[in-house]
C-alpha cells in the first residue's frame, strides 16, 4: 500500500488522506483518498496486484 500511496501522490500532485484496503472480486483493491491544494477531494481505486489505477 506504501507504493501505491507514493504513486498515486506523485501523479495527481495531491496528498492521501485516507487509504485502505478492500477485496473485489477475489483481489485487492486500495481505495484512496486524496485532497490537493486547492481543497478539492476525490478518491481512486489502485489495484494491488497490477498497480492500474481506476
């Protein structure tokens, strides 16, 4: 989850504020919550095992 929180940071220029961990269909999936400077909050799903982000 570390990495993928690094990542998604590194791309989206926003800062994680929440992060956790959820099964879907019998794999991983992070669900992220970012909020970049400006104050807006989205959330990206990162697939553990391939990185992709969704």
């Amino acid at each position: 989850m570390d990495q993928a929180v690094r990542r998604v940071e590194a791309q989206f220029h926003a800062r994680v504020v929440k992060a956790e961990a959820q099964q879907s269909d019998g794999h991983t999936v992070y669900v992220l919550r970012l909020l970049n400077e400006s104050g807006k909050v989205w959330t990206v799903h990162v697939d553990a095992s391939s990185g992709t982000v969704q």
